[in-house]
C-alpha cells in the first residue's frame, strides 16, 4: 500500500513520534509511507525510514490511504489524492472535533476514552487504535541503581496546562517535610513557538534535576533513575509518558487521561479521578511507603504495556485499511 499523513511538523511531539514510528513499522512491512510537512526535510531527532516531502508536493501523487490527526492543517488534507481518509483522533476536545467527526472521513482514536468520547457526543464509529511504545527505546535497565534518594520522574512541559506537571509539584511539595529524600527528575525539549527555558519555571522546594534535550537513546537511562513516575495529564489522547514509564518497569502514579487502555486502579497503577494534588499527594505517599506495592504494580504494569508497541498497532492498522 502507499500510505501518506500530514503534519505541521517534525519536531519532538508525541503526537509527530506516532507517524515517525507507525511510518517505520509500515516501510518495514513493504509498505510505501509518505510524511508530509510544510517544510518537507526529515526528522533528525528520531530514525524514519519512511519519505518525506513539502506540502507544495501533495497533489503530485496517489496514495492509497491518507491520515491526519491535526486540526491546524485540516484544510490541507483535501489537496491529498487518496482512495481512503481517516482522521486519527490524538487530543480531546477541540473547536473543530464535531466538525470533523460529522465529516464522513473515517475516524480512529489513540485510546479508549478517546473513542468513547467521540462515539458518545456524535454518534458516530470511531476505531481503537491505542498505542503505542517502541521497547527498543524505553526497557527496563539490567540492574536499579544504587540511591539514597526517593526519585520521582515526571514530564517537565510545564507551559502546557494540560500536562499537569504544576499539580505534580504542588503535590509533592506536601510530601517534603515527611520525606526529606524525595528528588524530582524533570525533562523536556525545546519545540513549538514557545521556546522559553522551562527550568526557571519550576516552583518547588525538592531538590531537582531537569533533563533538557536528552537523546532518545538515553531515555531508557533517564527512566531507569527513577522510583515513580507520576503523570497528571487532562485532555489526553494517549499518554506517550506514560506508557514508556511502565515499558521501562517503573511504577505509576497517574489520571485517567491518555491511559484508560493500560493503567488500572490497583492493577498496573495508582489511578486519581482528577489531577488534584490533594489526591495525587495520597496515591504518591502510599507508593513512597510500600516498596511492595511499587514493585508489584511496576511488573503488572510493563506486562500489560507490552501489548502496546508499535509493531502490534502497525498490524491493526494495516489489516483495517486492506478492509473494503
């Protein structure tokens, strides 16, 4: 099949990281897989193996399949020849979502509640495909470091609202006096518009570290520092962080959002209705005193991510568009 999906760029985004790795995963197959952005130059933060090419290029050839999970592009997904569209849903809510899930494309979803969302509001099918995590990048490492501190990870995106890392904060700053070890181990990379230094923005009285710019081959050594990793994400399709964290046998503590397919309350996490700090606080605490109930819900859970690599999305995805 030829294959093509639109982005507004290539950058460090979990939403970019999806195309990078599925396109992979196709090529791999045999599959032809074009990236269109409108600057047209390939990635140089993650291997792709797939073409890419310039928007000024998209009406140069039919393909066979045609995806785009970006609304400020959407008005460029018409200019691309395929026989088959999906819009592949990566974000709730969004001032153009009923447009689009009333517009006769086809629709997938990155997550469970991602699609439920979508079938509830508008009454209309929208596909799973949740996923994923690449295990050649995020595994656990051979042996846990040796530490006198209490090491919570946690995303450091902090001028995305929506990320939740403020609550994050605010919840482990509760627990500073009672546990004086605690350290907090952030990372982030610089992309989008707002390229401002997140460091400076961190408000808390634990000792941190902030990992800006890490290489992708060192992610699984940033997550192997870890003896939490807590997540406090709203509106989320899937939880990139997330799943990584349990790929690399870390316990979590996290919300709902973006992880409705793996991460179950006192199975594979710790799982808070909302991300309020009072409640994350709680869930922190519990998994600061019981060294068991990490480790049990640390391989609960890299079990249970392992259903969600890439490769196995690749396969749902390739045997729905060979479907009539």
């Amino acid at each position: 099949m030829k294959i093509a999906a639109l982005l507004p760029h290539v950058q460090v985004f979990g939403g970019v990281r999806r195309y990078l790795e599925l396109g992979n995963q196709f090529v791999r197959r045999g599959h032809d897989f074009t990236l269109f952005h409108p600057a047209g130059g390939p990635p140089d933060w993650l291997q792709f193996e797939g073409r890419t090419r310039p928007f000024s290029a998209l009406g140069d050839e039919p393909f066979d399949v045609g995806l785009c999970s970006e609304y400020s592009i959407l008005d460029r997904f018409p200019s691309l020849p395929a026989r088959r569209k999906f819009f592949y849903f990566v974000l709730e809510g969004h001032a153009r979502e009923k447009e689009v899930a009333r517009s006769g494309l086809g629709l997938l979803a990155n997550s469970e509640g991602l699609a439920r969302r979508i079938e509830r509001r508008y009454g209309v099918e929208c596909r799973r495909a949740p996923g994923g995590v690449n295990p050649d990048l995020f595994y656990p490492l051979p042996e846990r470091p040796h530490r006198d501190t209490f090491n919570i990870l946690c995303y450091g995106r902090i001028i995305k609202r929506r990320k939740g890392i403020r609550y994050i904060l605010e919840a482990v700053d509760g627990l500073a006096g009672r546990f004086p070890n605690l350290r907090l181990i952030l990372f982030d990379t610089l992309v989008g518009e707002d390229r401002r230094d997140p460091r400076p923005l961190i408000r808390t009285r634990v000792p941190f570290d902030f990992h800006l710019g890490l290489a992708q081959d060192r992610m699984a050594w940033l997550f192997g520092q870890a003896d939490l990793f807590v997540s406090a994400e709203l509106r989320a399709g899937w939880s990139n962080t997330t799943a990584e964290a349990m790929a690399c046998r870390v316990p979590v503590v996290c919300t709902p959002s973006g992880t409705r397919d793996f991460a179950f309350d006192g199975r594979t996490a710790l799982v808070t209705p909302l991300p309020m700090p009072f409640l994350l606080r709680r869930r922190i605490r519990r998994m600061i005193e019981d060294a068991s109930l990490r480790d049990r819900l640390a391989e609960a859970g890299y079990r249970t991510i392992g259903e969600f690599t890439w490769s196995s999305l690749a396969e749902k995805l390739l045997a729905l568009f060979s479907s009539n």
